[in-house]
C-alpha cells in the first residue's frame, strides 16, 4: 500500500533532482560560454606585433 508519506518523500526527490539538472545544465552554459571568450581574449594579448 502506498503512502501519503512515501509520495511525498518521493516527490521531493524528484523536485530535488529537477533542481540538480538545472544547476548542471547552466553550469555546461557557462563553461561553453566562457571557453570561446578566453580563446579570444588570448589571442588578442597573447601576441605582440612581429
């Protein structure tokens, strides 16, 4: 027999898994916004003029 409980126990794993997806997803958004703007930004300054 299923539970009140056990529902609510198993609705608040799912809510706190929605949540870790989310701090991932925005997480990979992040690293792949700032990996082309560190390329740019080396190959701006890292170079003198020959």
């Amino acid at each position: 027999m299923i539970k009140k409980q056990d529902v609510e126990a198993r609705e608040a794993i799912l809510e706190l898994d929605r949540q870790m997806a989310e701090k991932e997803e925005k997480k990979k958004e992040r690293s792949t916004i700032s990996a082309p703007a560190k390329t740019q930004r080396s190959s701006r300054y890292g170079k003198k003029n020959a």
